[in-house]
C-alpha cells in the first residue's frame, strides 16, 4: 500500500473490484471525487465474479439501431442476417416478475430496468466493447441468426474483456486501486460511516473518506454461509467463481445495523463440470458450463428426468437448475446426447476438461454407466422419452417450439429429440454456485438502509450485495446489468455526499 494512499484522505472508498465496484468508482469520478478501490484479490485474480462471466447483458431495446449503438463495431452484413427482435421495458419487467415469482423489488425492478440501456451505453463510453452474442444467444438456422431469450448482446472479450476495460477505464480517471486489501471492519460512530479498516501486506491500517461503497459480492466462496442461510448439502457445491466472495461485506454492514433483505435462501447455481476445481479458475472456468440440457435429457443416479429440460429458453432456467442438481444423490446427474444435436452444443462441450461417457447404443452407454446409474432404469426412461416426442412438430432451437414429449411423470415441453442416432454421449454435472441473493436494503440512491428503516449515512452497497433483486431465479445476464446499473447509482450518490459534506444525507428519506 502506498504511503500517499494510506495517509491520504478520500472522497469515497470502494470496497470490491469487480463490475459493479469499478462501475461505482467511474461513477464517483465523473462527479470529480476522489476515489480509492480496495481489492482483496491479488491483480491477476481482479474483477471478481465478473471476471468468470460470459459478459453477456440484458437491457431494453427496440431494435437493430439501438444494437448498432451499442456495438458499433456491428456490420452490415452482420445485421443484414440477424433478426435481433426487441427488448421492451414491458419485457423486462415481465422477465422479472415471471422468473422471481412476482417478488422482485418494484422499485428496484424499476431501476434496473428504466436504467438498463443508458447504463450500458454509458459501459461502452467508459471504452466497453460489445458485440451480438452470435452462436450462443442465436443459432444459425437456414442461414440467418434470431436471437432469443430477451439477452443479445455481450462484452466482446467476455468477462476478462469487461474487467480490462473498466480497470484501464479507472485508470485514465487517476483512480487509485490496491490489490490484495482485505476490509474488514467499516469506520463508523453516531453520525456513520467514515472509512475502513483494511489489511494490506499484514498491516493494518484505517482509511478515512466521505462515503464508502461496498461492491464485494455475496457469500458464495464461504461454505459455512452456504450451509448456515442455504441449507444441507450446499457446502458441498462448486464455486464457479472468486474464492475471495466470503460474505464480509455483508457482515460489515449488517453490524452496522443493515437491514437484511431479499432471498437469504437463494442464489444463481447452475449444472457444472462434476470434477471442475472447488472455487474458479480464470483459465479454466470457462470450459466447466454445461448449458445446453434443453437438447437433452438430464437424468440422475437412479436414471430418472428429474427436471422440465425444455421448460423455457436457457436463459430463464439455467440459474435454477444447478439447485436440482444438488438435490439429487450424490449431487450428480448426467445430460445426455445424440448426434443430432451435437453441432448445437457449446464450445465447452469439446474441451479436455469434461467428463463425458460415449457409446454406439444405448444399452451400451447404460452399461458404461452402470457403476452410478440404475442402467435397466436409464434404458426404460430413454425408451419412455424416445415414444413420447412429438414427431409432428418441427425442431427450432430459436423459437419456444412445442416439440413436447407427452405424457411423461416429469413433462418436457420444448426441443424434445428422440435419442436414436449414435454416438450416444453422457455429460456428468454436479452444481456451481454463482452468486447469492441474500443481501442488504438499499435506497433509491443507492444507501444502505439500517433495521429501524432509516438511512446509514456514508453507507452505500451495489452489486452482490443489493438484495430484494432476485428471488429463486434470475433471468440471464441481468446480474451484470443489475450490478452495473447500481454500482452507477451508488458511485454517484456516494460521491455527491461526501463532496457535500457528511451531514447532507442524514435526514434524507426513503423510497420504501
């Protein structure tokens, strides 16, 4: 830690350093505050769980030309064989409400998505490149691409892209970052927050500002937390990314009076590699993802289906269905192809890091999987599936296209293919946890909100750490946007009250 940084007096401190931080920390610096991110991780672990993501983003739009200013980049003849549909703020909201069980927050659902599109190009001025997700969020069918699922657009170089750009972004704006800085205490008295206590190469030090803003994600990394607010058996699952989201925001702020809030008991978890490292490896991570189980059938160790594999489009199930996984014995099942569909999966279907069983037939595929599978139970549910698909509907993995399998004890609606062309291959999955849902209330400004309902002063949360958002499920690619959009919010309303003064938002009020 710099001397000049650890004498020197801030404006607001930001305690995280991934996308919604960073996004806190421009945002102050666009109201001239001085600004300082504190970072756990060391540099080349930066970004937090932004780093591990695909980059992918939702946010309003009414069509091509909005795309083409979003991603300029974009060409003619990209466009020209592209229906990118629209995304209106009606959409969203649906998504929300539909996908969290009506619960979300209406005043933050509100932000989020009156935000999400002014936000995103705000990401693009601050030198975030973004192109149509080509081949994930659209498939080529008879030589045109129709995006689906409401997310169309993603950071050009992915997560690592996202966090490149808002770090060089940081830096054109002289905002000073420190690496391997554990918070762990806030600085606060009667009057609020005032600083930090942080760690840094074994010492100990206080750091003093106006406002603080803590962006330093759930509690995912810690598997006590896991097991304490998500129950049984959740220590045992995967972390799919940063070890260092160990829940001490939270904590910080909730000793601090926050007023707990949102789905403590939920998170974002996923099918994941079953053999993938316990906690994200930016090298390997992305090679983990299992997504494609809508062309497939999932099966458990009892070679049964245990879920709706064609439920609804990736994006509104895929954040759910690793909890399923989990549920099953031994915290494993296996998604299962035939050739038909294989020019549809995944980059990461074909890397080295899989565990995968293949055979010619599939009582031979049943047999190779024997040793965790009722084989004669696997074979019957295949044939079971394979009877029931509605041979009368045409296949499109664009559209939600009906294609059922009638008739079964766990229905399939969409995208169902007999499995009846070899090779015949089995994809082992166990459940990744993202992010929690759990966190702390916030105003309309950004401040944490403490139990007696009333404001912290100098106390501001954004990202992970905003509950109330998300409830059971979460549609793909909003929790970057969320994090974006709040990491905004709470960055400029940190910034203009500590340039204000620390007395100017105690008496301010509420929005719930």
């Amino acid at each position: 830690m710099d001397e000049s940084m650890a004498d020197g007096r801030y404006d607001v401190i930001v305690v995280g350093g991934g996308n919604a931080a960073l996004c806190a920390a421009l945002s102050a610096a666009d109201r001239g505050a001085r600004v300082v991110v504190l970072e756990r991780a060391p540099r080349e672990q930066r970004g937090g769980n932004s780093a591990y993501t695909d980059g992918l983003m939702r946010f309003v739009y009414d069509g091509a030309d909005d795309i083409r200013q979003v991603a300029p980049d974009l060409t003619d003849e990209d466009v020209s064989v592209s229906d990118f549909g629209s995304y209106t703020e009606e959409d969203f909201y649906e998504d929300m409400g539909r996908i969290t069980q009506y619960r979300t927050d209406p005043d933050l659902c509100e932000t989020l998505v009156t935000r999400s599109r002014e936000t995103v190009l705000w990401m693009r001025d601050q030198g975030v490149k973004f192109m149509p997700d080509f081949g994930r969020q659209a498939y080529k069918v008879d030589g045109r691409f129709t995006f689906w699922g409401g997310a169309t657009v993603a950071v050009a170089a992915g997560g690592p892209g996202l966090v490149d750009a808002l770090y060089r972004a940081a830096e054109r704006r002289g905002i000073v970052v420190v690496y391997e800085a554990w918070v762990r205490r806030l600085v606060r008295d009667d009057a609020g927050v005032h600083g930090v206590e942080v760690t840094h190469d074994g010492v100990t030090r206080t750091i003093e500002a106006g406002s603080v803003v803590l962006a330093c994600g759930g509690f995912e990394a810690n598997a006590e937390m896991r097991a304490r607010y998500l129950g049984p058996g959740w220590d045992l699952a995967k972390v799919r990314g940063t070890r260092y989201n160990t829940g001490d925001g939270l904590r910080m702020a909730l000793e601090a009076g926050a007023q707990p809030f949102g789905h403590w008991s939920g998170c974002h978890s996923v099918a994941w590699e079953r053999n993938a490292t316990d906690f994200g490896d930016l090298a390997l991570t992305p090679q983990f993802q299992r997504h494609n189980y809508p062309f497939a059938i999932v099966v458990n160790s009892e070679g049964k289906r245990f879920i709706d594999e064609g439920a609804d489009f990736r994006n509104y199930t895929y954040a759910k269905y690793g909890r399923a996984v989990l549920e099953q014995p031994g915290q494993v099942a296996w998604q299962l192809f035939d050739r038909k569909t294989e020019h549809l999966l995944r980059g990461e279907y074909r890397m080295k890091a899989v565990t995968k069983v293949t055979a010619d037939t599939i009582e031979g595929l049943a047999q190779k999987l024997s040793d965790e599978v009722d084989a004669r139970q696997l074979v019957r549910t295949i044939e079971e599936f394979n009877a029931a698909v509605r041979d009368d509907v045409p296949f499109d993995p664009n559209v939600k296209d009906g294609r059922s399998a009638d008739g079964l004890e766990v229905p399939r609606s969409n995208w169902a293919v007999k499995l009846d062309t070899p090779p015949f291959t089995a994809y082992a999955v166990t459940c990744g946890i993202t992010f929690t849902f759990g966190g702390v209330r916030i105003s309309d400004r950004g401040q944490v909100v403490d139990v007696n309902q009333n404001v912290i002063p100098g106390l501001y949360a954004a990202g992970e750490m905003v509950g109330g958002i998300f409830y059971h499920n979460y549609p793909g690619a909003s929790g970057l946007t969320s994090g974006a959009v709040f990491g905004r919010l709470a960055g400029g309303s940190a910034a203009e009250s500590a340039l204000a003064g620390s007395s100017a938002l105690v008496s301010e009020g509420i929005s719930h």
